[in-house]
C-alpha cells in the first residue's frame, strides 16, 4: 500500500479561512490534489504493485469448470446410420507443490512492489522541493521587479535632474544623454524583469492548475543558520541509508538477483498435485446404446524439463547481465548521492556568509551613491560615475536576494539528497512568511541603526546653488 503524505492529514485541521490565504502550505495542499504529474506517478506504482499479487496466484490452487454439448451423427455398415447428442461436465483442480522458477518469481514482484512505493515517495518529495521552488522563485521575481522598477525610478530622476541642470547651465548636454541612455536601459530591465514574475507564476499554475495574484513574501529575518546537523560526513552517510532514489535503486538489484534465480530454476524440475472430474452423457443407439460416464482422477505430476532449445539458458545469461547492470547503477547512484550531498552541504554552508556579506555589499553600495551623488552635486563627480553608483546598488540588492532564496531551495535540496525532506520543512518555513510583504516596500532589508550610521559615512552637506556654480565653472 502507497504511503500517504503526511501534509494531507496536517491540512485537514486547518480551518477553510486559513486555506483561503494564499501561502506557502495552501500553493503545496493544491499541488497534492491538482497534480498530474503525482497523479500519474501514483496510478504507474499502483499499477507495478499489481505484480505482487499476481506472482502469488500461480503458488496458490487453480480451479476450472468446463463443459459442452454435441450433436453427432454415425454411419456403421450393416447396422445403420444414428445420431445423438453427447453432454459433459469437468472440473479440475491443481496445487502447485514445487515451481523453483515461481517462487523466485513472487520474492522478485515482493521487491518490485517495495520499489514503486519508494519511488513513488520519491515522487511525493520530490513535488515538496518542486512547490518550494516554484514558489520562491515567483518571490524572487516580484523582488527582482521592485528592484528594477526602483532602478527605472532612480535613473528618471536622473534624466529629468540631469536636463535641470543643463537648462540652467550646470552640466553639459552629454549627461542628459547619459542619463537618457541609462534610463532606456533600466526600462527595458523592468519589463523583462515583469515578464520573468508572469512566467515564474506559470509553473504554479501548472503544478495546481489554478492561478495566482499575490503570495505571501518571505520576511528578511529568516535565520540563515548552517545545516544541522553541522558535520559534513554526517549527512554523507545520512543520504546513503535514506536517499530515496538510492533506495529505489537498491530494490531493483534485488529484483534482479530473484530473477535471476527464477531462470536458472527453469532448469529445475515442477510437481503439481491434480484432481479432475469429467462426466459425460449422450451416445449412439446403435450396438451399446445410449450411456453415462464419469471419470475421476488424482495424483501427482513431475515435469523435468530436457531440452528447450537453449531458451533457458539464454534467460539465464539475461537476467546475468540484468544483476550486473542494476548493481553498477546502484553504484553509480550512490555517487551522484555523495556528491549531490557533499556540493550541497558546501553551498548552504557558504550561503551562510555570503548572505550576510551580500547584505553588507548593499550598505557599501549605498554609502558610494550617497557620496557620489553628492559630489556630482558639487562638481567633483560626473553622471556617469552616478549612474554606475546607482546601478551597482540595485546589482548588490538583486545578488542578495539571489543569495537568500537559494539558501532556501538548497537547505531543501540537502535534505532531499538525504532522504530527510519532508512537508514540516514547508511548514517551518511558512513560519517566516509574512502577509504583508510588499516587494515594491520590502525588496531591500531593513537595516539597524548601526548598519544606518555606516551609510551615512562619507556624506557631505548639499553644497549651495552658489557653491555648485563657482566649483562647476572652471
């Protein structure tokens, strides 16, 4: 039997209110009803653990009723021409007592059946990091929009100071171009950024077949803390029991070591234990006359296969190759595993750092605008090194928040390489998620009081109108 999700039965006790809210534990309860890539994978597993059952009828009795009627017309010379209808009934019954071959058969479709059910856990946990995917990445995509629009706003203002200053002769014509180019590029930007937000909402769709306008954003204090446990070789032989796909993959060398077994007793003798019964009614009335007969027979039958042509062993050297084949893939995948494992553990571990140095590299950056656009205020700096400024800040603020939702989607791609993911991972993170989260309010982090003096170092006062003219007309 497949095993059921447990995220089904920890929804169920949620209140209808709550499933109305579009998070992330609502976007992964539709995922498990709506869709059909599960829906598939749970019709193929059931399906493959038919074989199960199927194996076991040819160990167990087999029974079977016949009958039939004749019509029937004879010719004897010198007795004369007759015809008669012939009735009969039979009925058999055979217990297999020794079948080497079906044995090993039913030990294969044993190991079968275990596989299409850790597959299709594999499936199931597969969906969980799917889901999470889909849904940060739509997350992402909203923040990367706030920030272009932002970018775009930034540059307008730019554009429209810059052709301030021109009228009034404090700059030359080539800023209001500068500006005008960097504003044109930062309008494309938006509107590639929105199109990646309307195809990012796609794959929701698509895994829950229902549309989406907002969801909830993921709030800046999400800890980002080192994978626990903290030890490297720890989660190496973690995935290496719990992996599912390893696991799935283990089974099928099983399978095929039984197989194997079950051709090799095709050279084996069978011996089936019968009872049949036949009655038949009708004859000619010609000579011996019209008569009924039954006819019951049991006993034992021993079959020894001779020669087949060299079909058995054929199989034999198939199904050879087949155990060799399933454990070089078996040990191929546990390679993949360790290494899966041991890249993974490596990027959430300097994910760690790196969100913390991308959230520093927004404070650098903004500092450096600040003090760039004050001295293009007095003269010092020109609309190109602004520009740069501004762009190099909204790069660190979309390099930050690429950084934070990968930790996310790797924190949960290790413990799926381990075996160990799991809806409650879904559910702790929703813990973070916050229903008022506005992309265009909250896409940069808010920063403390100290992380705020650090910005302000390096700004200078806004120098008078007097001021910029004297400094601008050498």
């Amino acid at each position: 039997m497949l095993r059921p999700i447990s995220l089904a039965l920890m929804l169920a006790g949620l209140s209808s209110a709550a499933l109305a809210n579009t998070n992330l534990l609502t976007v992964y309860q539709e995922a498990l009803e709506n869709s059909a890539d599960l829906a598939a994978a749970q019709a193929d597993a059931l399906a493959r653990q038919e074989a199960l059952p199927q194996a076991r009828s040819l160990l167990l009795p087999s029974i079977g009723l016949g009958g039939g009627a004749a019509r029937e017309r004879v010719d004897i010379d010198g007795m004369g021409t007759d015809s008669y209808s012939t009735h009969y009934y039979q009925a058999s019954l055979t217990q297999p007592l020794f079948r080497a071959d079906r044995w090993f058969d039913y030990q294969a479709a044993k190991f079968l059946s275990q596989q299409a059910e850790v597959e299709f856990s594999a499936t199931q946990q597969a969906l969980i990091l799917e889901v999470a995917q889909a849904y940060f990445s739509v997350l992402q995509a909203s923040d990367n929009l706030a920030t272009a629009r932002a970018e775009e706003q930034a540059f307008e203002r730019q554009m429209e100071q810059a052709r301030e200053r021109f009228e009034v002769g404090l700059s030359a014509r080539t800023d209001v171009l500068e500006a005008q180019a960097g504003y044109d590029s930062a309008r494309a930007a938006r509107l590639t950024a929105q199109t990646n937000l309307d195809v990012s909402y796609q794959a929701l769709t698509r895994l829950t077949n229902r549309d989406y306008e907002k969801l909830y954003g993921i709030s800046h204090d999400l800890p980002v803390l080192p994978p626990t446990p903290d030890n490297l070789q720890q989660w190496v032989d973690t995935a290496a029991q719990q992996n599912l796909g390893l696991q799935a993959v283990r089974l099928s060398v099983d399978t095929a070591s039984e197989s194997l077994r079950s051709s090799k007793a095709g050279h084996a003798p069978s011996v089936d234990a019968f009872v049949r019964y036949n009655n038949t009614h009708g004859g000619t009335n010609l000579g011996t006359g019209s008569r009924d007969t039954e006819l019951t027979t049991f006993g034992v039958e021993l079959t020894l296969p001779l020669y087949t042509g060299g079909g058995t062993s054929s199989r034999v050297r198939e199904s050879t190759y087949r155990l060799t084949q399933a454990e070089q893939l078996s040990e191929a995948q546990l390679r993949r595993v360790v290494e899966s494992t041991r890249n993974l553990y490596r990027t959430v571990t300097s994910s760690v750092e790196e969100v913390d140095a991308r959230r520093q590299a927004i404070i650098s950056a903004q500092a450096a605008l600040d003090a760039t656009q004050t001295g293009y205020e007095v003269g010092t700096r020109n609309v190109v090194d602004v520009l740069e400024a501004q762009r190099n800040l909204y790069r660190a603020v979309r390099d930050y928040n690429t950084v934070r939702y990968g930790y996310i989607i790797d924190n949960l791609s290790l413990k799926q390489a381990a075996g160990t993911l799991s809806p409650q991972d879904l559910q702790d993170l929703s813990q973070w998620l916050n229903p008022d989260y506005d992309p265009d309010r909250d896409f940069i982090p808010p920063f403390t009081e100290e992380e705020a003096q650090r910005m302000s170092i390096g700004r200078q006062p806004p120098a008078s109108e007097e001021e910029r003219r004297m400094r601008t007309s050498f």
